[in-house]
C-alpha cells in the first residue's frame, strides 16, 4: 500500500473557498448574455482557452473535473466536446441545449447528473435563481478542447476574439494581432453540421439519472459491520459498489465511473484501498475522510469541497455529522473497481455470514465453497 502524509493529504483537498472563476474562459466571453459566466478548473484544465484560468491540482486523474456558475438567465453558447462530458448540478436550475441548434432543452436540478454524448453540440442557460453551480467531469487527460458553433464564432471575430488551431484565445484588443485564417478555427461548414449525431428528448432522458431516480442500496463487504452499512447509487459505468445488484443506468464507456454515496449520521465506511484514482465531492458538510492503516492523515470536507485520493491508499469515509450526507465518487477507468477491504474487516463480515464471491461482489458465505472466499 501506499502512504500518504498529512501535508500530501491537505495539498490534495481543494476546499470551495480555493476555486478560482475565470470570466474569459472562451470565445464567447464577450457575448451579450454570456459575458458574466465563471468557468472552474479543479482537476486539470478542462477545456478552457484561456491562459488566465487557474488550475487547482494539475495532476493528471484520466479525467478532469471544473465547474461553472453564472447569474440567472446567462448562456454557456453550443459547442462539441470530443470526450465525454458529465454535468453534476448542485445548486439552482438549469437548461441544457442540444441539438444543431439547440433546438433540444432538459431542465436539470440540485442531485441531477445528466451525461452529454460526444459529436454534439451542446449548452445551458441558468433558468433558475441566483447563480447556481454545476460540476463538470471531462473524460480523459487531454479533452482536445471544443468546437464552437459556427454562428459563435463568427460573432466572437465582431468582438477581435478568435480561437487558434490550438484551442488559445486570441482577443486583439489587448494587443492580440488578428490571427491568419490558416492559423485559426474556422466555421464548421454546413454539410459538416449537418453530419452531426443526433439524439432526441427521449434518448437524452436515458442519460439522466435525476435525484429521485437515484436507487440506493448497501454497497460493501461491511455492511453488517457495527456503524457501517453505507448506501450507493450508481449513476455512470462500473463504480466500486460490491453490491450485484446494481446496474448504471448510463453504461456507455467515459473513462470514469460516477456513484452517489450515502452515509447516515456516524456511519461509516470501513478502511480500504483502491488502485485507481479517486476523487470525492461531497453536496454536504460532515465528511472525514481518515488515510492509512494507522488512519493518521485526516480531511475533514465541507460541502461542495473537492478531494483527490492517490492509488493505493488505504482510506475509510465517516459521517461526523448529525444528519444524512451525500458524496459524488469518481475513479479513473471504465473497468469493474475492486475495493479492498483490510483483512479484519473481511473477517469480522465473514463471521457475521458475508464473504465476496469471484466477482468481488457480496454474498452470503455459507453458499460460498471456502477457495471462493476473498480475502485481502
């Protein structure tokens, strides 16, 4: 296993207070209606244009995780992302577009996650009160940035803002000189527009797992276990729930998985490790996250705080609040994840008539010849 010191832990927890918003993120910075949009880049850079956008934790995670905010009835305009990208709303109401142009609209609410397909264009508009906030999961390291819609570009060049064939902002009033055409993006012409992938309202809902369709269900070899017994819904691929039950609703590869975790005042999930990378958004204040087998690194997060765990570090995830708590999980890769449970953990499950089958998922272990038991 690997161990992780106290300072490590606290380089690797971006608080809310350390997000940092950049106004000029991309080529519609300047749009009347989409001038006052904040992007975030939490971990890695997402897709901004800009050399301005701050960059909370670098480190590549085989994925990227931003968010974005903006005043009631302010747009995020079309655009095509080449990877997969996740919206995970945590506060107010937005509308998300898609279509050639945008002729497509789902609302989304606090807890709704709504996975967008690649080849598309897309965007949203704050519908709701105040500024509101959604996270962003981007597959991969390298997003390859976006496509604006053509009509976006053209507007942006009334304002000296180009993008180069390198996704850069070019913005000639500040002292930018106006890009050759062979030097920046062009328009997407038509016929290209018009080969686009196409999803109707229908199969767009298909790749919405809203708050109330979230099924929660015990998710570890330690659910017996006193003040253990967690819950998960699984929302995108294959997370690390040991419940065989659970099934995502949106299976199609991203290059991560996406659960909802769920812990009850004081409850706790028991020490384990993991070999992928694994990052924590919790929607509310109480979660301590507790590091190594002598549990001796400690983060305490707050609502809306974003933590990053390292392979292979053991780590349990407690409730030190006084009310139900939700946690946004996303780890690396689109495999089956295999927690493992410490040793004891597995045993004291194992007397209580829980084992894990092949497969790493629970059952019960009388129905479990003794070779089939998983031990860690």
């Amino acid at each position: 296993m690997t161990r992780i010191t106290q300072t490590e832990a606290n380089a690797r927890h971006v608080k809310r207070s350390d997000y940092q918003s950049c106004t000029v993120a991309f080529i519609d910075c300047k749009k009347p209606g989409s001038h006052l949009k904040q992007n975030y880049s939490i971990i890695g850079p997402g897709v901004t244009s800009s050399s301005e956008q701050v960059i909370n934790l670098p480190e590549a995670h085989g994925f990227n995780i931003g968010a974005a905010a903006m005043p009631t009835g302010i747009t995020n305009n079309l655009h095509i992302h080449f990877t997969a990208e996740v919206f995970m709303v945590y506060d107010g109401e937005y509308t998300f577009r898609w279509g050639s142009n945008g002729e497509n609209e789902i609302v989304g609410r606090p807890g709704d996650v709504l996975s967008v397909p690649t080849w598309i264009f897309r965007g949203f508009t704050n519908t709701g009160e105040g500024e509101g906030w959604v996270f962003t999961t981007l597959g991969g390291d390298n997003t390859g940035g976006v496509i604006f819609h053509p009509e976006i570009l053209r507007e942006a060049a009334d304002y000296g803002l180009y993008l180069s064939k390198d996704n850069q902002l070019i913005d000639t009033s500040n002292g930018d000189p106006v890009p050759g055409e062979d030097q920046r993006m062009a328009p997407m012409a038509d016929q290209d527009v018009a080969k686009l992938r196409s999803y109707s309202p229908e199969e767009m809902r298909q790749r919405v797992v809203a708050r109330e369709d979230r099924d929660f269900r015990p998710a570890f070899i330690d659910a017996a276990l006193e003040g253990c017994g967690a819950e998960i819904a699984p929302v995108i691929g294959h997370g690390i729930t040991q419940n065989r039950d659970h099934v995502a609703k949106i299976r199609n590869p991203h290059g991560f998985s996406m659960e909802w975790l769920r812990l009850g005042p004081g409850q706790k999930v028991s020490p384990f490790a993991l070999i992928d990378k694994m990052v924590v958004i919790p929607r509310d204040d109480g979660l301590r996250i507790s590091m190594n087998d002598e549990q001796d690194a400690v983060v305490d997060l707050g609502g809306w705080d974003t933590f990053s765990i390292p392979a292979d570090v053991v780590r349990s995830l407690e409730n030190t609040g006084d009310a139900v708590i939700e946690v946004l999980i996303v780890v690396s890769g689109d495999h089956q994840k295999r927690p493992q449970f410490r040793g004891h953990v597995i045993e004291t499950a194992f007397a209580k008539g829980a084992t894990l089958d092949a497969q790493g998922y629970v059952a019960e272990a009388h129905l479990i010849p003794n070779y089939g038991m998983v031990a860690e």
